[in-house]
C-alpha cells in the first residue's frame, strides 16, 4: 500500500474514534538496546502532544506510549521518537522490523541528547545500508509547515556550540527518518523547570516538533 494511503488511513480511524470524544492516534518513544538512555526527556513527549493539541487541533491521545524496536507493535504509531545520550544496539531481526516499519509509512524522529551521533549513524546503516544521511536544506518542506524555520532549525542547548543540523533518510523521494543533530529538540520540549530554558526558546523547540508531527501526518 502507497506510504501516504496508510497515514491517511491511521488518520482517517483516528477521526471517527474522535467522534465518539476519545483520542486513539497515539505517539510513542523507541526503546532499542545497548545501553543508552531511551528513556531520557519524560516530560517532553507530553508536552510536544499538548502542544500539538491546543495549537494545530491534532487531537492526540495525551499519553506517550513506548515501544521496542523489534515489536510488531510499531506498526500501530505513524510516529515514533527516540532519544538518549549514549550506544544503540539493533539486532538484525530489530533492524528490519525498523525498516519494514519505515517502509510501511512510519516516520522515525531521532533527536541527539547528546552523545548519540556516532551509534545512531552506525545503527541506521543496518535498517538501511543503502542509504546516508543528508543535511536538509532550509527550504525543505519540514521546516515550511504550520511554522517556518527558514534558517531551519532552532538552538535549544549549546552542547559543542556548533550550529544545529537536520539530517534525513530519503527512500524513494519520501522522507523516513529526520535526525535533529547539535540542538536538542526534546529537551526544549521538556517542563520549563527541568532546564529553566526561555519560554521563547521552548516555544521554538515545540513549533519545531509540531512541524515533524505534522510533516508525518502530512498535515499542513
């Protein structure tokens, strides 16, 4: 089935749950192995959802689920996020499960925490050795959704003090994977106390997610 067909289906259930005042379409955050903290950032997938919910009306269900990569499971979130400072271990059996997963109209949102980098760009070469990572350019249709970032995008923490990058995985002109590299989106998501970030910061962060979200719904 066209990537795009089962999107519009999984939005298309979700709205008729809606009409009897429930929320089903859910998002998750990935669970993989190898040590690191997939678990890092839990208030940010909350608060991204609320977001999502009082400023573009997707009407998500307010819990974050979490998922394992290999589970049959990721087949039920047009969306899943994954985060963490340190390795990321996929077998190869998690490896195409992810790649079916992606394949099938899922979208997967990796956000450097720090710490990330080498072991994702190693990993991802197992769900799809065919394929590297490319910078995106700002006139990219992520960054020109509901908010546009036309420097793309935004500085939420200084880590090494470069300049933020957005990379992607294009399989077949449709974009699988965006990795949001030297910025740290999930922590500009998180509760204003954990961090103490501006509040025009955080909003940035948030508006930024909401343009994932939406790109994976292609909702505009």
């Amino acid at each position: 089935m066209n990537a795009r067909l089962v999107v519009i289906a999984l939005l298309l259930c979700a709205s008729i749950v809606s009409s009897f005042g429930q929320s089903s379409l859910k998002i998750a955050k990935l669970k993989y192995g190898g040590g690191g903290d997939w678990y890092a950032n839990k208030t940010s997938l909350p608060n991204l959802i609320k977001f999502c919910n009082a400023e573009l009306k997707m009407n998500l269900n307010p819990v974050e689920d979490v998922v394992e990569v290999g589970s049959p499971d990721i087949f039920s979130y047009p969306f899943v996020h994954m985060t963490g400072h340190g390795n990321v271990v996929f077998s190869d059996a998690e490896a195409q499960n992810l790649r079916n997963y992606l394949l099938s109209g899922g979208f997967l949102h990796v956000d450097d925490n720090y710490g990330l980098d080498q072991f994702i760009r190693r990993e991802m070469k197992k769900v799809f050795p065919e394929l590297s990572f490319v910078e995106l350019p700002y006139d990219h249709q992520i960054y020109n959704m509901k908010y546009k970032f036309p420097d793309g995008l935004p500085k939420v923490h200084e880590h090494d003090g470069k300049q933020p990058q957005g990379f992607g995985l294009i399989w077949q002109g449709r974009l699988v994977c965006y990795y949001s590299f030297e910025t740290d989106l999930g922590n500009g998501w998180e509760d204003q106390s954990v961090y103490n970030d501006p509040e025009e910061m955080r909003r940035k962060a948030l508006q930024m997610g909401a343009n994932l979200l939406s790109y994976a719904f292609m909702i505009e």
